[in-house]
C-alpha cells in the first residue's frame, strides 16, 4: 500500500513523502512519480522515517510552474510495477503559503 502525505499549498523547497509497508519484505526497489501525466520518474528509496509497520519514503519536487499539479506513485520490482496510488493535487507556490488554522480553539488555563 503506498499512502501519500503532502500538503496542498507547496513551496519548490519542500519534498514529496509517502507510507509504504513492504520494501522492507525486498517486495519493492524503486519508487516511481507522474507528475501532470508526463511519464513517470524512477526516483529510488530514499527513506525518510521507519514507523510501524511502515516507511515513509520522499523526493524532492522537480522545478514546477506555479499553479495546479497532480501527482501519483507507484512501487516497483523486477517483477514490474504497483496500481498507481489515487492523485494527489497540490498548488506549487512561488512564495509563503497562505496559512492554515487546525481549528483546535480552546479556553485553557492562563499561566500563573
């Protein structure tokens, strides 16, 4: 299973990251990215994090126009290739995202 974790509003320096659970089985070798449907891109395992029970795995974003992009991955062995995962939109930025709220307002405590 390859689960994609990205934020939608994206700035060129930040990287792609995903989950998968089965490279440490050797069940995969490589990773492979489809940006806007241009083929895909063998961008290898670069893992990032060792959870449990799965790995995430990143690259860094090629240089992309800003705007709207979409972008699937897929796990590969000698054996051939993965489904590709369900599209992932995102906006490449050319400066500071607009920020966002996680909605967890609260009355707390003040501190003494």
């Amino acid at each position: 299973m390859v689960k994609i974790a990205a934020q939608q509003s994206v700035l060129p320096t930040q990287s792609l990251a995903w989950d998968h659970d089965q490279v440490v089985a050797e069940l995969v070798d490589h990773f492979e990215i489809n940006i806007d449907g241009n083929g895909y891109v063998d961008v290898g395992l670069v893992s990032i994090v060792t959870g449990i029970g799965a790995d995430s795995w990143t690259t860094p974003l090629p240089v992309l126009v800003t705007g709207l992009h979409s972008v699937v991955v897929r796990a590969c062995n000698p054996n051939g290739c993965s489904l590709d995962t369900e599209p992932f939109n995102f906006t490449m930025v050319a400066g500071v995202p607009t920020p966002v709220i996680d909605g967890s307002v609260r009355i707390i405590d003040s501190p003494p």
